[in-house]
C-alpha cells in the first residue's frame, strides 16, 4: 500500500490497492473490509482538518484579516462538519431509524450499495472509544511531522513564521496531495504548500 502511494497518481494510490486485496481475502465481508481502508484516510483526513481549524481558531484576528486565509479556513469549517455529520449519521442505528434512513432504504431496492455501507460503518460505531483514539493517534503523528516542517523552515532560516501558519499550511497542502494529478503528489503538494505559506507568511513558501 505505501508503495503504490508512491507509484500512482495521488497519495492515496496505495488504498485502492489494500482495499483490493483485502477485498480479494476477505470474501464474505468485502464491504467490510473496503471501508476499513476507506473510514482510515477519512478519519485521517478528518484530524487533519480539525488541526487546521484549531491553529486558525487560535490565530483568529490574523485570519479574518487575510481574506484567501479567510476562504480556506471557512471549507476546512464546512468539510469538518460535514464528515462529522457523516460520522454522526453513519455510527449511529438509532439516529438512522430516527431519520426513517433505514426505512427508505429498504423501499428502494437500487440503493443497496448504499444500506450495505451504513450497516458496515454502524459495525464501527459499536467502537466508538476506538474510532476517538485513532483520531488522537492521527493528530499526534501529523503533529510530529508538522514539527519537522518548522524544524526545517527554522533551518533555512525562516524564524518568524508563526507556529500557527505551519498547523494550518501543512495539514492542507497533505490533503492537496491526495489529488490524482501526479504519482504520490509530487508537484501538487509543492504548489499547495508554496500557494498556502504565502498566504499566511510571504515569502515563506520559498
């Protein structure tokens, strides 16, 4: 899986090839074991984002102030959300019957696809403790790398880029990779993290 994130097109090449295989073993249970690939970018994604949201909340006056900074911090908002309600909607039976989703469901016979995938993530939703680690855990090893960012930032004598500006940059320009434009983002990440860092500190993409 790391290598084919590195040999296709986007970072996120490799899922399509652990989702097949997994998929290819675990017959009886492929929608199961597809989403266990899919929900882990997402719930990636999703500490990403919320680190993104906590570096602006904190930096607020700067933010308002800039209005490119502005806009992306308002879609980091909306995306957040919207993967939160997806969580909510997704892990819970109870909201669902509460919704009549698992009804409508069961009238439309074409939307199968679509029932099959709710009752697998509701199989997540009975873990709730472990879905709330994992996104913990995600948030400490992007921590980690975002800390190699300043390092380097402080090593070619960037000092008076905010703590902030590397939060909000970093976690974006990773979720800019997962574009499938170019094998493991090579250039896209680049343009990301070149467009984002001026934004926040000219001349600091550089």
């Amino acid at each position: 899986g790391i290598f084919f994130n590195h040999a296709l097109p986007s970072s996120v090449g490799g899922d399509v090839v652990k989702a097949y295989y997994l998929a290819r073993e675990q017959r009886s249970r492929r929608m199961e074991a597809v989403l266990s690939v899919l929900l882990d970018r997402i719930l990636g994604l999703y500490s990403m984002l919320v680190m993104a949201l906590i570096a602006v909340t904190v930096d607020a006056r700067f933010v308002l102030s800039h209005p490119e900074i502005r806009a992306m911090a308002t879609l980091t908002l909306f995306l957040s959300i919207a993967i939160s309600l997806s969580f909510v909607v997704g892990f819970s039976n109870r909201i669902n019957n509460a919704m009549g989703l698992n009804k409508f469901l069961k009238k439309h016979p074409r939307l199968e696809m679509v029932g099959r995938v709710i009752e697998s993530m509701q199989l997540y939703g009975r873990h709730r403790s472990v879905i709330v680690v994992s996104i913990l855990v995600s948030m400490i090893a992007q921590s980690m790398t975002i800390l190699l960012f300043m390092y380097l930032g402080s090593a070619l004598g960037y000092h008076d880029i905010p703590w902030t500006a590397y939060f909000f940059c970093v976690p974006l320009g990773f979720v800019a990779m997962a574009l499938p434009i170019a094998p493991a983002g090579v250039g896209v990440g680049q343009v990301a993290f070149l467009y984002l860092f001026h934004a926040y500190a000219p001349n600091s993409g550089d």
